[in-house]
C-alpha cells in the first residue's frame, strides 16, 4: 500500500516517463538558437581632419568582414574559422562604424550608441587622445576595444581591463632599434653610445608619449650596456637649431630620434644626413610613417607594419590581392593595421562562450595567433594583463633604391643595414 509521503516521488516518475516518451516520438523540445548575425562596432574618422585615415580603416576593417563571411575560392587563408561561413554555427559579422572625427568629446556619445544599436565589441584606428578617452568608455560600458595603432605605454597605467592595443609598444620600438645596433657592436664601426633627439611636442599626451620614450632610450641603452648622452644633451627636432648636431655627436654614436609629426621626421632626416658617415639616424615613435613624404630619405625607422614584408608574407599576400581586387587601390598601412585589429576581435568571438559583452572580452584576453594567422611581422597576438601584444615585435627599416626594405630582424631580412 502506498503511503502519502510516495506519491510525489511516484508523480515524478511517471512525469519523467512521459517526456522521455514524448522526446523519442519527435514532439518539440527546446533547442540551443545561434544568432544568424553578430554586430562589432568600428570607431574611426570619416570627416574632419583625419577623415583620409578613417577612410583607409573603414576599409581594412570592411575587407576583414568579407573574410570572414564569404566565400573565398581559390585563395586560401590560414585562419582557424571555416572558408567564408562566419562564426561558429554559420553567425555572420555586421560592422557598424561611429564617426570619431578625431575628437575625444565625441567618443562617449558613438561609442553609446553602437553598443545600444547591438556591437558586442569595438575596433578602433585613431590619435592618441582620441584612444584614451574611447578607452575609457569602453571600460564603462564593459565592451572589448580592440586598438589597432596606439602604441604609448602610458595606456598600460589606465588599470582598464578591456583596451586590447594590438601595436608594438613604443619601448618594444626601442628595443628593437638597440638590438640592430648590437649586432654591430663587436665590428669597428661598433656603438659605444646612444643620443637621444626629439622635438617640442603639443598636447599633454603626446608630451607624456615622449617623456616615456626619453626614459626608455636612457634605461634601456643603460641595461644594453652603452654610454648615454643624457637629458642635457638632447639634440632638438624644433626651434633654431632644430636637426643640427652641434659637435654633440661623434663616431661610436648613434642617435634615437622620437618623431611625432612630419615636421620632426624632416628634421630627423636632415640630421641623419648631416651625420651620415659619422652616426645613424633611427627615428621612432608615431610619427615615423611620415618619413614616406620626406624628400631623399636616410634615416632608417622602427616600424610595426612593413610593405617590402608584406610582399613577402604568403598570408599578407592574398590579403593584399583581395584588398587591390575590392577597392582598386593598394593596401596602406593603416588599413592593415584596421585588419588586424577587426580580424583579432572576430576569431576571438568564434571562441568566445556566448556573444555577451563579458564573454567577448574574456575570448579576446584569452585568445593566442600565431604569426602564420597574422598578415604583420610579429611573432603573433597574445595579449597580457594590461592589454599590451605580447608577441608584436617592430622591424627597422632603411631606404634603398628599392623603397624601405626591412634591415632588421635577420630572419625577416633580405638585406643588411647600412650604418
């Protein structure tokens, strides 16, 4: 006889049963729905000053959707999602854009409103000051940023959590400038120390940038074990005696020039000429790509995107053809970088949990490429716990009668500095 205290037990069984027969004969049940598409925002200038780079952006960012989206016959891509069927489970990319105008006041606002319009993470291709307020909506509207150009090291204080700058570093720049001239330091021509030139930068930001590099050139060149000039013997890129050496610079030297606008990278080429023979001119920073409008260049550049490797890279290769057969101009070097960075974000969306906000930044925190899934000369993208690539290593260039070609590392190289 069953007693009261089994009926709920017995209730459960038989209810038990019946779904368990109702699954088997094919009746409804519920299943797990993937999204059919997936919206990424993409901060950028389309008007204003810089409307020129947001235009090459937009369309680095816009080559990296169709990558992944669409079908690519005939050209395959070393990319760990499938050819051209979006995100796991067939979820497709929509790129929404916000128009920064290279104003930082504008940021708060675009940035808004496309996490509102549905963008579960944000790429953005903009100035400094631009890049440190959109850091900081990001951080409070709890989205991913994923940089594709700033290279400051004074991004790593913010204490943010989701500003992910996928760029060599600023003090990786220095690193790699004084690790060419190591190689020559058992020659005859050997450097014995490091002199710093840099000009009068404007805006406390820009001005924190070249504090950082100044500090940087001495303690590194300091642990490399050369001699450095020190602050007071700066050689200027501005004012009256902008690019003289003055005698301050003799044969065992070289020179490190902090270059922010195109200005200082004139300047730091006539210096270069001036002391060539004597000393070499490597100029770093984030103005050095101005070097490309300077009349007769000399001075070789530390740079995290290289042309003359990219026509040698077999992934930069196809991109590059795709980019020329899309949009019937050649790919720059701010749309790479647009590329990359979108491309970073996507491939770590498909490993993301889910397509919140938290799980996307979590899968991008996470995510490791190799450097056969980049189309830049870098060992990959890891990114550690203040947001900085881990694995992004720049390359130093030099003018030939061939354009810049890659001088340094040797693996990357198809031909030795000139010093």
């Amino acid at each position: 006889m069953l007693t009261r205290g089994h009926r709920p037990a017995v209730t459960a069984l038989v209810l038990a049963t019946a779904l368990l027969m109702s699954a088997c004969t094919g009746s409804a049940k519920p299943v797990a729905t993937t999204p059919a598409n997936v919206a990424i925002g993409l901060l950028v200038p389309t008007s204003g000053p810089n409307a020129q780079l947001g235009q090459q952006a937009t369309l680095g960012a816009r080559l990296a959707i169709e990558v992944v989206n669409r079908d690519v016959p005939n050209k395959p891509l070393p990319l760990p999602l499938g050819a051209g069927v979006g995100l796991h489970g067939g979820t497709k990319i929509t790129l929404l854009t916000g128009d920064t105008a290279s104003a930082p006041e504008k940021i708060e606002k675009e940035a808004g409103k496309l996490v509102d319009d549905g963008a579960v993470g944000l790429v953005l291709a903009d100035t400094i000051d631009v890049a440190q307020s959109t850091s900081r909506s990001a951080d409070y509207l709890g989205v991913s940023l994923v940089d594709a150009l700033s290279t400051s090291d004074s991004f790593a204080e913010n204490n943010r959590n989701g500003h992910f700058r996928i760029q060599p570093t600023d003090r990786s720049s220095v690193n790699t400038a004084l690790d060419l001239l190591y190689r020559y330091k058992s020659t005859n021509g050997q450097i014995k120390r490091v002199v710093t030139a840099a000009g009068a930068p404007s805006g406390e930001l820009i001005g924190k940038e070249v504090a950082n590099l100044k500090s940087s050139i001495e303690d590194l060149s300091q642990a490399a074990g050369y001699d450095v000039a020190g602050k007071d013997h700066i050689l200027p890129l501005a004012g009256s005696e902008a690019g003289q050496p003055n005698g301050q610079v003799q044969k065992g030297d070289a020179v490190l020039a902090i270059v922010t606008t195109p200005a200082e990278a004139s300047v730091a080429n006539d210096l270069a000429g001036r002391l060539k023979g004597t000393a070499p001119v490597i100029a770093i920073g984030p103005g050095v790509a101005a070097l490309d409008g300077v009349k007769n260049p000399v001075a070789m550049r530390t740079a995290g995107w290289s042309n003359e490797f990219a026509a040698r890279n077999p992934t930069a290769q196809v991109v590059g053809a795709m980019f020329e057969q899309a949009y019937h101009t050649k790919l720059t070097e701010v749309a790479a970088d647009a590329f990359m960075a979108t491309l970073t974000l996507v491939m770590a969306m498909d490993q993301a949990s889910d397509y919140s906000k938290q799980s996307v930044r979590n899968a991008v925190q996470q995510l490791t490429l190799p450097a056969t899934q980049t189309i830049m000369p870098w060992n990959g993208v890891r990114f550690d716990g203040t947001g900085v690539n881990q694995l992004a290593a720049a390359v130093v260039e030099q003018r030939t009668q061939n354009g810049y070609m890659v001088v340094y590392p040797a693996e990357l190289s198809i031909t030795q500095a000139s010093l």
